[in-house]
C-alpha cells in the first residue's frame, strides 16, 4: 500500500476500535492497569492516613526526600512521583493487557468473540515475552526524555529548546511506539516466539510505517494538553489549588488506558489488513 491508502486504513481501524469501545467485555484486560494506577495515585494523595503510611511515606521520603511529606509539596511532585510508578505499571500490568486485549481484538474482527477470561490467560501465558518486547521502546524513550532534562540543565541560552523539550521527547516516544507497535501482534496473533518477533519486527515495520506513525501520533494527542497542565505544577500549587494536580493525574491515567486501548485494537486491525499479508507474502517469495 502507498502511503495514502495506509493513512486511509489507519483511520478506519481506528473507527472501528471506536465503535467497539462500547462493548464491556473489551475492557476487562485494562481494568487491573487502571486499578493500579489509581490506587498508586491514591497512595500517593493519602499517604499519611494511618492504613497507608507505614508503606506509602517512606517509599515517598526514598525517591523525593523528607521535604515530599509536608504539605502541599507531595501534590507539587505528584506528576514526576506518578509517572516515575507508571513506568513499572506500564512495563508488566500494561504489557499483559495489550497482549490480552490483542486476542480480543483479533477474535472480535474475525468473528469469533473470546470469552475475556481466556483472553487473559492468554495475556498471562505470553507475559514474558511481552513485556520484553515492549520494554526497549519504553526505556529507549525514557533514556531520551531523561537525557535530554540533563543536557538543557544549566543551559540558560537555549530557553527555545527547553520550551519545545517535552514535545521533542513525545515526538521520539511517537516514533519509538510507531517501530514496536506490530511485536505485539507478531507475539499474540502469530503466536511468535521473542527472538522471531523481534527479528521480524524491521519487516513489519516497514510494511506499515504510514499506519503505524498514524495510529500512534492521533494515540499521543490526547496526552498532550494534560502533560502541559501538569508540567505547571509550581503554578498550580501556588495558587492555592494543590489538590488540582491530583485530579490532573487521575485525568491523566484515564487518558492514558484509553488511548491504550484504542491504539492496541487499531493496531490489531491494521495489522490483519496491512502488515500480516505483506510478511506472508514476502516469506513465501
């Protein structure tokens, strides 16, 4: 396909990922990433309740320091100590759902519906590899957006560049997810092993680089007005609304299994129509 036709494809697959959302059943694989995100937020919000303390405050003093426990700087570092958790959430809880979600996808655009409990079997069977597969694009992104802090540390003359720093950051995680988006297919559909999914990843890659860098930058806009809220924190915090961040965050996680969601069974669908034929056709050349 010409690289209108997988614009065009891309687009459709994600209609029809659209008009699936409302069927429950497609959910169940990212209800556990969800809970957990929400409970490290609330760990986060109440850690000093006597139930969580013991656990939540010192997890908070190790990675923020003693001054993280007065209020209301917990709630100023509530994005950085958030994200710094969903890292690990995304990495295990977040690869098994887009494996069990990929067999939902699958089954449903196939019609042959599985049951969301076998799904999750099957997420669970393959958890390893999934979660090898998916953790180069996940620590080469943050590698790139950490490094990048560190070099425009101290550089007062590149204010531009620090400006525009967390769209550059976002826009190399676009291109990095856009690379790694057909391996989980590969994994669950193909029922590849690790070795022979990442070896014919450049493959699929190519095949569907249009649809996969579409796919992947619509998943990323959502992400962006909150990732700006959130980067005021200081502003926030001193106008006397602390709490505001909190709920900027559990926005944020919401947003974020959502589009997961919808980025996982788009890519299924693109992948049956686009990438799938094209590695059949170039292996039996």
């Amino acid at each position: 396909m010409n690289v209108l036709e997988q614009v065009v494809l891309a687009f459709h697959s994600l209609a029809y990922t659209l008009r699936q959302g409302f069927r429950p059943s497609l959910w169940v694989p990212w209800v556990p990433v969800l809970v957990i995100q929400l409970s490290v937020i609330a760990a986060l919000w109440w850690f000093a309740h006597p139930s969580i303390s013991w656990f939540a405050a010192p997890l908070i003093q190790a990675a923020a320091g003693e001054n993280a426990l007065r209020y209301p700087n917990v709630f100023r570092l509530m994005p950085e100590l958030y994200g710094r958790a969903d890292v690990v959430v995304t990495a295990i809880a977040g690869a098994f759902a887009v494996g069990a979600s990929c067999a939902l996808f699958a089954a449903r655009a196939t019609g042959r519906p599985l049951r969301a409990g076998q799904s999750l079997r099957l997420g669970l069977g393959r958890l390893g590899p999934l979660i090898l597969a998916n953790l180069p694009a996940l620590v080469l992104a943050l590698a790139f957006a950490y490094g990048l802090d560190a070099w425009l540390a101290g550089r007062g003359g590149l204010l531009i560049i620090k400006r525009i720093a967390p769209f550059l950051a976002l826009g190399v995680a676009v291109l990095l997810q856009a690379f790694f988006l057909w391996v989980n297919p590969l994994l669950m559909l193909e029922r590849r092993g690790l070795i022979a999914s990442l070896a014919t990843l450049p493959q699929a890659a190519s095949a569907g680089l249009w649809a996969a860098l579409t796919l992947t930058a619509l998943a990323a806009l959502p992400l962006i007005p909150i990732q700006l809220l959130t980067k005021n924190a200081e502003t926030i915090v001193s106008r006397g609304t602390p709490e505001m961040l909190g709920w900027l965050v559990v926005i944020q996680a919401l947003i974020v299994t959502a589009t997961a969601f919808v980025l996982t069974g788009s890519s299924v669908i693109a992948y049956q129509g686009l990438v799938r034929p094209s590695i059949i056709e170039e292996e039996e050349a």
